[in-house]
C-alpha cells in the first residue's frame, strides 16, 4: 500500500510542477522586472496535499526546469531558493488546515512580501545591476495586485476543484 501512496504521489507532483510551469512560462504577464501569473496555484495545491518540504521540492525543481526548458534569461539560484522557500512557507500555513481566505492570508503576506517582494527584488538588483530601491515600485505594485489574487483563487481553486477530486480527499489525510 505504502509504494501506491509513494507513485500516486509522484504522478500527483509531476503534474503540479509540469502546470506550474506552464501557468509561469506561458500563462503571465512578464516585463523585466515583474511576473504577474498564475504559477503560485499549483504551489499552493502542492502544500495544502503534501506539506512544506514536497511543495519546496516541487516547486525548486519546476523552477529548474521550467529554466532548462523555457530559458528567458541565465539561470541564478537565488530564484530557485525563492521557489523552495514558497513551496515551505505554503505547506507550513496551509497543510491540515480549512483552506479558507483567512487561513490563506497568513502565507501569501509572507510569501508575496517576504519572498516575491523582499528575495526577489535582491535576485533583481544582482543580476541587473539596478539599485534594490530603484525596483522597489513596480515589486510593490505587482504585490499589492498579487494579494487579493491570492485570497480569492487559492480557496476557490482547492474548495471547487482540487478538493472535489478523488485523490485529493486521500491524499490530505
């Protein structure tokens, strides 16, 4: 029985990470300095169905493939720590919980201010030569546009959707 619940597992998680990134690589609006999509949900399903360390494994390795296979700039680590740490911190706040906006609001304020705003602008400012402040801005639009996204599409998407498949039900318990 312990070897179904490993593969099922694994097929679940290969299908999170190959959506997430599809939803990142082809599904947002990208600039240089900003990424408005959709990746954030699969994340988010990964943490609420398997916790904080397979959601941080997920999503680093769909960072690092999504970059080996739909490269749009040079690869910098500092992003797939980022990706770790999102899956973490989604798993943390989110596994065993009702998946409500206010359970939900906890992680996407660290998330999207700790990781995307904060981390993220660093990642920028290194690999772009730019001052950290001078990309602040756009970073705090993009989050305060990210925010209310967050509260509405993760419980909708798991209430209506994830949870309603079989899987789902047995793979949270």
């Amino acid at each position: 029985m312990e070897q179904k619940s490993n593969t099922k597992r694994l097929v679940v998680l290969a299908f999170l990470i190959a959506l997430e990134i599809i939803l990142t690589r082809f599904c947002s609006i990208q600039t240089p300095i900003v990424r408005i999509g959709f990746g954030f949900l699969p994340v988010a399903m990964m943490g609420i169905l398997y916790g904080p360390l397979w959601a941080g494994i997920g999503y680093a390795a769909g960072d690092v493939l999504g970059m080996l296979i739909f490269p749009s700039a040079a690869y910098f680590p500092g992003f797939t720590l980022t990706a770790f740490l999102t899956g973490m911190i989604f798993g943390f706040f989110l596994k065993g919980k009702e998946i409500t906006w206010k359970s939900v609001l906890p992680a996407s304020l660290l998330v999207i201010l700790g990781c995307n705003l904060c981390l993220d602008t660093l990642w920028l400012s290194i690999l772009m030569g730019d001052g950290y402040l001078a990309l602040l801005p756009a970073r705090i639009l993009k989050c305060v546009l990210m925010l209310p996204i967050h509260l509405i599409l993760i419980p909708f998407v798991w209430n209506r959707i994830v949870s309603k498949i079989p899987f789902a039900g047995q793979m949270t318990a």
